[in-house]
C-alpha cells in the first residue's frame, strides 16, 4: 500500500507505481482473479481514476476489493502486462 500512496501523491512514477504491482502479482502477494489480458503494449498511459482509487486504497478509503478491480481494468485493456 506504501507504493500506491506514495503514487498517489507523485512521490514515484507511473513505471514505478506498475512495476511494484507486477511483482506482487508474479510473486502471488497480491491476488487477481483470472483475467484475460488485453492485446496493448503495457505503455499505454494509466487512467488518473486509477491514481485516484489508488491514494483512497493507501488510506483505507476503499477496500482492497475495489482496487484490485481498477488493477482488473488495467490488466483486461492491455495498459499493463502481467509476465507469468
């Protein structure tokens, strides 16, 4: 949550905040259910709702639920790629 906070608020980058989301899902800490992977390059630009979900996640606004469903989005439209 530290990485999503710290995104939120601009302290790392884009390639940081997906890099660290990456990890956590190949090293199986962080859970997504199945989902298909869309056929973008994973440079595309990540959507600012998504920051948004992000800060309010860091600060326990929204449940993990709810920003594992943004990670969903990002996952389903290409915008970043999962390596298995």
């Amino acid at each position: 949550k530290n990485n999503a906070g710290w995104w939120a608020d601009g302290s790392i980058d884009d390639n940081s905040f997906a890099q660290g989301i990456q990890y956590l899902i190949r090293e199986g800490i962080m859970k997504i259910p199945s989902t298909t992977q869309g056929t973008g390059t994973g440079a595309n630009q990540i959507p600012s709702w998504i920051k948004n979900n992000a800060g309010w996640w860091a600060d326990g606004s929204i449940d993990d639920n709810s920003f594992v469903q943004g990670i969903q989005y990002l996952i389903k439209e290409g915008i970043m790629k999962i390596q298995k």
